[in-house]
C-alpha cells in the first residue's frame, strides 16, 4: 500500500479546523469576518455612438429634445481586490437589481455594474438610429451593445480580463460579447438568460407593440392613453418575476420604476406641500422613456438569440467561440422562461466546463429572490475556475450552519494561503 507524502506545513491545517467554537454552534452565518463590502462609488462612461438619437435635455417636466450621438453609460463600482466582474441587468430593471449581490462579491472581488443603453440612469436616446429612416432598426440588437461595453471595460480596466455576470435580457448582450470577445473573459455567468427561441415573451411583447404608434404629436397622445396604466402593469410584471412577491413594496420599487414613473420625493420637490405636491394625477409616467423601452423591446426576436447560421441565421450567436468556463443559473420556479433550457447550454458551447446550477425558491430574479445563494454560487464558481488565491479574501460560506470557530479559522487560513487583509 502506498503512502500519502505529507509536509510539515500541512499540519496546519489541523490546527485551523480543530479549534473549539468561541460561541455556541448553529449560530446566524457573522459575515463580518470578511473583509468588508466595497464602498460603492457612481459614475458614467461617456462614449460617441455610431447613429444619433433623440435625447431629453433640461429638467424633468419641461425637457426639450435634441439629436445626439454622445451617450453615457451609468455604472457603480465596488471593492478593490480579487478578480474583476461586471455585472449586467434585465428588463425592465437597472442595475439596482444587483446591488445587494454586488455588495456581498465587492468583499472577494472588484466589482462594477452598468445601466445598459436606454435604461436606468444611462442615456436614453428615443429614434436612435432613426433620425434619417422612419423604418424599424437594427441599433437596439443586442448585438450592437457590446461595442460600448466592450470600450467602457477597456477605458475603466485597461487589458484586463473579468468575469461577465449577466442576467435576463443582459444575458443576450454577454452572449453576443462573450463569442465575439471570448480573449477577454475569465469567465462567463449567466442567470435565467433569455437564448434561442425562448424570447420574447408575453409581457414585453406587449410593450414593443406600442413602438407601431407613430412618432408624432398625435401619436404621443394615443401612446400615452395606451400606456396610461403602465406604472400599474410594470408593477405587476417585477412581483410576477420573483418567487416571493412581498420582496417587493412601494418603496423599494422606486429604485426599478424611476426611469418610468415618477414617484412622490420628485414631485415634492419645493417641500411646500402646496405647490408641487405628489398626488396620482401629477405623478406622471415618464413617456420619452418608455417610447425608449418600446423601441427596443420592438426590434428584438428569437433569431438573435438562436446560433449563427450564414445563409439562414446570420446575425445568430456563435455559441461555439464562448470557450470560458461558464455558469448557468436559473430559478427553480421562475414562471417567466422554464429552468429547463439550461440543458441547451451544454451542447452548443464551445466549452465542457459548463456549470448548471438551480437557484432554491427563486423565481426569475433570484438575485432578488434569494441573495445569499446565488452570491454563494458565484463566489464558489470563481473559486474553482480561477483558484483560492485569486480571490481577496478567504471564502467560506455565507449561509448554513456555522461552528462558531469562523473568525479564528479564517485568521489562519489567510495565513496558510498568503492572503493579506
């Protein structure tokens, strides 16, 4: 029989797994071992666009438009160590859906999450592309969007590489990135992604729709009145995104409704309580946003998602290019697109490290949903793809049953693995 060659060094870890709790065992996960969250830090990238579009200027209520190629990217960064990760939305959301995620990964990991073009706190151009052709266009592509990402990555981390988190409708942006840019990329993370022919789907349909209804003072007036009821609507289709309908309320709505909706500490702006102040009929839907929303959910279909074909799919993904390790996560129920499609992932990449991985009552947000496991599943993936020591800090869990020995033996684990605080 054959003996196993140990060091003296590895003794040690005996020593960091042996020691007695310091507080009694089953005790809540103390995530304060860990190096503390990144302090989030806002900006925007500022980039000239192919085509122009029409941008509101001025302030909120008595904006005017003009044309304009130059656009801004909205992005909020956090942490300052590990590996770098970009984190990319859904629809109709922004970048506020990650950010309890993006908090938990900015202790292990430098992180930065964006708006994309036309959402959140990015620029919002109405017609682009349409400025000299009524006809639809093919700027709101997926496709289209990695151009700017791929220039904001290179300006903000110069030749760096970085782990591509994206969920929902981000999801077909990191497709069409990740096969035209694999060289760029430590890996690939995708979360309830829209691909293939499982998109669109009903509830953005019917707002794409509303981008038939000519661009024309009339046709703002029958835009409206179709839309009147949007704020309502878009309410419902978030709570029908997530497992648990309550993680959602009146308040922390305001973060994902505000491109669209007014809500009442904008329309109290004067604090006179008489002049300015919030009732249903004054806070206002935002419609040069929504016109936004509905030109691009308009132009999209399954073609752009399936795999490329020359003559028959030319502006499909080229699945096969994305050689990067690459998770894939889904709701357990997420209603919305079935968790099964996951399985499809496997075949056409040009990859065998694919990970599948089911989010636990999760509905289509299971960032929402479930934070803690979809943070875990992450951390644990970049683990694996790119070693412990890439990460900043020891990771050992954030959920379960912890022994209550954690702050003592993540002490000498650092050590053991050469990691500074």
């Amino acid at each position: 029989m054959n003996s196993v060659s140990v060091s003296p060094e590895d003794y040690s870890f005996y020593s960091a797994l042996s020691h007695p709790p310091s507080r009694v065992a089953g005790n809540t996960p103390d995530l304060s071992i860990y190096r503390p969250k990144g302090v989030p830090k806002y900006g925007a990238f500022h980039f000239k666009a192919p085509v122009e579009g029409l941008l509101q200027i001025g302030g909120a209520h008595n904006a005017e438009t003009d044309w304009s190629d130059d656009f801004e990217i909205a992005w909020t960064k956090m942490g300052s160590k590990g590996p770098l990760v970009l984190f990319l939305h859904g629809v109709p959301t922004n970048r506020f859906q990650w950010e309890e995620v993006q908090g938990q990964v900015s202790r292990f990991c430098e992180t930065i999450s964006i708006d994309m073009l036309g959402m959140g706190e990015s620029s919002k151009p109405r017609l682009y592309g349409r400025k000299d052709n009524s006809s639809p266009n093919a700027m709101w592509h997926w496709i289209n969007d990695v151009d700017y990402i791929e220039r904001l990555m290179q300006q903000e981390y110069p030749g760096r590489q970085f782990i591509f988190i994206a969920d929902d409708w981000g999801s077909g942006i990191a497709s069409h990135y990740a096969a035209i840019h694999n060289n760029r990329l430590n890996a690939l993370v995708q979360m309830d992604p829209i691909a293939f022919d499982g998109y669109p789907v009903n509830e953005i349909q019917a707002i794409g729709r509303a981008s038939e209804i000519p661009n024309t003072p009339e046709g703002d007036a029958q835009f409206a009145m179709l839309l009147a009821a949007f704020d309502q609507t878009l309410v419902q289709i978030l709570k029908s995104m997530v497992y648990d309908s309550s993680k959602y309320n009146q308040y922390n709505l305001r973060s994902l409704t505000f491109p669209y909706v007014d809500v009442d500490y904008e329309r109290n702006g004067k604090n006179d309580g008489v002049t300015d102040v919030a009732r249903s009929t004054t806070m206002r839907l935002k419609l040069h946003n929504l016109r936004v929303l509905s030109d691009r959910a308009a132009i999209l279909s399954p073609s752009l998602l399936l795999p490329h074909h020359p003559q028959c799919n030319p502006h499909g993904v080229q699945y096969q290019n994305i050689t990067v390790p690459t998770l894939i996560m889904w709701g357990e129920f997420d209603n919305m697109m079935p968790a099964a499609q996951t399985q499809r992932f496997v075949h056409v990449l040009g990859t065998d490290d694919v990970q599948i991985t089911y989010i636990p009552r999760a509905g289509h947000f299971p960032a929402t949903d479930n934070p803690g496991c979809v943070t875990d599943t992450i951390l644990n993936f970049i683990r694996r793809v790119m070693g412990r020591s890439a990460l900043a800090d020891i990771y050992i869990g954030n959920q379960g049953i912890w022994k209550g020995d954690e702050r003592q033996m993540i002490q000498e684990l650092r050590v053991l693995h050469g990691i500074a605080d």
